[in-house]
C-alpha cells in the first residue's frame, strides 16, 4: 500500500468503528493485509486479517437476522480497538490482548453457526 502504516491504522480504526458487516469485514481484511506487511506488529495484524476474513465468510452464507449478526460480531469491537490503541502508542501486544480477541471470536462464530440452518 502506498500509505505510511500510521495512515493504514487509522484508516483501519476509522473503518472498524463502521461496524462489521460484509462490505466493511472485506475493507478490513484489505487494511490488516498491508499493515501485516508494512508495520512491526505482524501477528496482530495477520490476526486481524483472518478473523474478518472468516466473519465475511460466515456472512456470505446468506441473509443473517440481525439476533443472529449480533450473536457473530459481539464483544468484539471493544478489545480489538483497545489493542488498535496500543499499535498505535507503540506499545507491545500481550498474548492476553490476542487470546481474547481470537477466544470472543471462536465462541461468537461457533454460537453463529449453531444458529444456521
């Protein structure tokens, strides 16, 4: 990406707030893609990217009730801008900032699928 990894990261906080729905998961797969490779902080970002990635994914399986986007995307948005907020003070990323993160996602895409059909 042709913007500086501090661009990147507020592109991403920006879009973050957006909400996690299907046009904006794909837009922040996009942004931890190249902050992955352009930044320091590899594993949070290559993190980042996979969990949207599969969000977008679980999405695409169809029409989602809003009971059940809620079910997908809750606890999330907190811990993963706190740990934005860490980036971006240059501060290190503790296995704990990472295990919950990846922990609420698990739980959150396992409750998802037991709600498909």
């Amino acid at each position: 990406m042709s913007n500086s990894p501090n661009q990147q990261l507020a592109c991403l906080r920006d879009s973050l707030k957006k909400g996690f729905y299907q046009e904006n998961l794909d837009q922040l797969v996009a942004c931890c893609s190249g902050l992955a490779q352009d930044s320091s902080y590899v594993l949070p970002f290559f993190v980042l990217k996979n969990l949207f990635a599969e969000m977008s994914s679980l999405l695409e399986l169809g029409p989602t009730p809003p009971s059940q986007h809620t079910d997908l995307v809750s606890d999330l948005a907190e811990p993963i801008d706190l740990m934005l907020e860490k980036i971006a003070n240059n501060q290190d990323i503790s296995f704990a900032d990472l295990d919950l993160i990846v922990r609420t996602h698990l739980r959150n895409a396992s409750v998802f699928r037991s709600g498909q059909p």
